[in-house]
C-alpha cells in the first residue's frame, strides 16, 4: 500500500496535474488505472528520495561542522604545545628537529593537523627527560587525535553517503520524468479533443 505523502514534499506542479487529470479520468478510461498507480508509485518513491538526500545533507553539513570544532580544538592543542616546547628548550639544537612543526604554520588539511599530532605526540613520548608539562599534554595530544580522526572519518562517510543519494535522486528523477511523458501521451490519447486541458510534458 503506498503511503500518503507528505504536503511539503517537492513536487512538480506539471506532475500534480497528471496525477489529478490521471485520478479523474481514470474511472472513464480503465486502461489509466494502471497507470495511476505507476504513477502514484514513482510520486512516492521520488520524494521518498529527496527527502533521504536532503537527510543525507543535513548530516554531511553537521559532519563538516563538527569536523571544523575539532579541527580549530587541535591547532589551538597543537599551537600550545609548540609554544611549551619552545619555552622549556629555547633553542637546543638536541631538540630543535625533534620538536619543530612539521608544517610551518598551520597545517594545511584536517589528515595534516592529525598527522602533526600523533607526530609530536610521539616525539614528547621519545624525549628523555621528559619535561614537566609531558603527561598532561599527552594525554591531551592523544585525546585531540582521536577526536579528530574520528570527525575526520565521520565527514568522510557522509560525503559518501550524500553523494550515493544524489546520484541515486538523480536516476529517480530521470524515470519520474520519463513516466511523466508516458503518462502524458496517454491522457492525450484519451482525452482527445480535452487534450488542451493537460498541463506541458
């Protein structure tokens, strides 16, 4: 049994028309029955679509921004810790390469900043001795990295996801178009001199 649509579900106004014309007409013509619940059918499984892409989006959107959150949370950790490194050595040239930024700057992508992280992460773990501010920033370093990886994979799977549904709402909308014409010739068909009443196919 086909569920009822949703009002605000978008719909072509031309297919609203067919659909009423279909509906009508139907009843006189048996041959259209058929056609009414193809057409029916295909009204529901295109905005049944759209409304799964325009989910999809949503959370591609939500992922971004959560992505971002952590992105600016890990420079902010990463900018602290070169800024603590650089205090407590100065300019030792024994720890200079060990600690400088890989990326001078910002880096420049999220894989980037995460790479930056587990990086120095694992140069504070090499150093010996450690300095005092060692534990608490690790334990920073290492929770910010798994944050981030973690939005950084997220985002990635909505693209994916949103991408899958638009190319399959864009299939959909190419048969409901294709089942509009049909539908069209066939009321013309019937219709005969009535024809003018039907909307542009």
């Amino acid at each position: 049994m086909i569920e009822p649509l949703r009002s605000d579900l978008p719909l072509s106004e031309a297919s609203s028309q067919l659909l009423l014309l279909l509906e009508r007409h139907c009843a006189a013509f048996p041959p259209l029955r058929e056609e009414l619940a193809s057409h029916r059918a295909l009204t529901h499984a295109l905005a049944k679509q759209q409304l799964r892409s325009a989910q999809a989006l949503r959370a591609w959107r939500a992922a971004i921004a959560r992505r971002w959150a952590c992105e600016i949370a890990a420079q902010r950790l990463y900018d602290q810790a070169q800024h603590q490194f650089h205090h407590h050595y100065r300019n030792d040239p024994a720890y200079a390469q060990l600690i400088a930024p890989g990326h001078p700057g910002a880096a420049s992508t999220a894989a980037d900043l995460l790479h930056e992280l587990r990086r120095i992460a694992a140069a504070l773990e090499l150093l010996t001795p450690r300095p005092p501010f060692a534990a608490e920033l690790l334990a920073d370093l290492h929770a910010s990295a798994t944050d981030l990886e973690a939005a950084i994979e997220h985002t990635r799977r909505c693209e994916a996801e949103r991408r899958s549904l638009l190319s399959e709402e864009r299939v959909a909308a190419k048969l409901f178009a294709q089942a509009c014409e049909r539908s069209h010739r066939l009321l013309s068909h019937y219709l005969g001199d009535q024809a003018s009443d039907l909307p542009p196919a």
